[in-house]
C-alpha cells in the first residue's frame, strides 16, 4: 500500500510540474506577445487556457481518488489535500496570462509611448518566482524561502513603479490614457502572479512543517528559524 501511494505521490507531481510549465509558458508568451504586439501569439495564449483548466480538472480527480483509496493519515493527508491550493494556484496565473493576452489585442493598433522594459522584468521575476516554488513543492524543500520574499517584494516594487511611469505619461498626454491603464492593468495583473507563486510557496511550507504562516507577515527570525529547519530535515535524510 505505502509502495503504490509513493508511485501515486510521484505521478501527482509530475503533472503538476507540467501544469505549471503550460502556465509559466502562457506567462512568457503573453508578456512577449505585449511587447511586440504579436496578436497571434496572445490569441494563442488565450486558446490555451482551456488545456490548463482540463489539467487543473484531471489532476483534481486524481488527487481525490488517492485519498479516496489510499486512505493517508497525518502528513500525507496535509500533502494530498495541499495539492488543492496549488493546482487552484496556477489555474488563477493562467487566466491572469489570458488577462494579459486579451490587453495586447486592444493596444494592437496603438503606438507604445514607451519602450516595455518594466513590464517583461516583473515578468521575468514572475517566472523565476513560480519556478522556485514548483521546485520547492516537488522536492519539498523550503530552503529557498528568502528568495522567494525577495522576489515578490521585487515584483511589487516594479508593479508601483510601473504605476507612477504611467500615470507622468498619462498627465502628459491624455492620448495615453487608455494604453497608460492597460499598461497599469498588466503590472497589476505580473503582481497578482507574483502572489499566487508565493501562495504555492507557503502552501509548501505548510505541507513541510504543519503550520500555516502568511508571508507578507513574515520576519527575519521566522525565516532563520525556517533554514535550520529545513538543513536538520535534509541532515536526517542524509543519514537515512
């Protein structure tokens, strides 16, 4: 019984490890698509977000008849039913993808009044942030938990620089107002992405330790406290 869980355990987190490439590559492509005004390639993204809701659906049933038929207790029940909030998680960063894509088509026509260079760098950090947290769910290790608070708070300090950018373009030249809030929209919508991953993230230190902790309430000592933490789990595994 605990050989076929393992066996199940491992599949689950394959295919969320191939949701979350479907969704990272909706990301990219959208904030590309954006940047060049590439309406295929947004109308592309936006086709997409069907596949990733069927995935977010299967990995579902598969994860109920797990527990169904495993019957886990304890830390293996906390681990399946967590498996929810991540799925649920990288469903939301596709449609924010979409969100994006469906912005590029009503700027198709338009002159940027600036070059994007904020926008792809909070994307970029987007990536990177959502890319940490699948590992951390996969390997289940929170060691990288610094680097994760680090990155969301980078991506919403660009989120408010893109903000103000658009709003001096905007008071500038009312022409801009319309591409200056979609430009807002967009930055809004690379933070909300940035704290989805993070919600994947804390949905792993959840599945490590037992205890729920909101990030944005996070401290130095918590953190330092986390690394020792997750250093003695790997030392004991070592021995193992």
């Amino acid at each position: 019984m605990r050989k076929e869980y393992i066996k199940e355990l491992r599949m689950i987190k394959d295919e969320i490890l191939l949701m979350s490439a479907m969704t990272e590559k909706m990301l990219a492509d959208s904030v590309v698509a954006l940047k060049t005004q590439d309406c295929e390639l947004a109308r592309s993204v936006i086709e997409r977000d069907d596949l990733v809701d069927a995935k977010e659906i299967e990995l579902q049933l598969i994860v109920s008849r797990v527990i169904a038929t495993q019957g886990p207790v304890a830390s293996d029940l906390r681990r399946l039913a967590s498996t929810y909030k991540i799925i649920t998680n990288l469903e939301r960063i596709a449609d924010l993808a979409v969100n994006i894509s469906k912005r590029v088509l009503e700027l198709s026509e338009v002159v940027y009044m600036k070059r994007l260079i904020d926008i792809p760098r909070a994307c970029e950090l987007a990536q990177t942030l959502l890319k940490l947290a699948i590992q951390a769910f996969i390997h289940e290790d929170i060691s990288q938990i610094r680097e994760v608070v680090d990155l969301e708070d980078e991506i919403d300090a660009l989120n408010m620089q893109i903000h103000h950018d658009c709003l001096a373009y905007m008071m500038d030249n009312p022409k801009n107002i319309h591409q200056g809030s979609v430009f807002i929209f967009v930055g809004s919508y690379l933070e909300r992405i940035g704290d989805h991953a993070t919600n994947v993230f804390e949905t792993v230190f959840y599945i490590v330790t037992g205890d729920y902790i909101d990030f944005n309430d996070l401290d130095e000592e918590t953190i330092s406290r986390t690394l020792e933490f997750q250093k003695k789990i790997a030392s004991l595994e070592k021995d193992v």
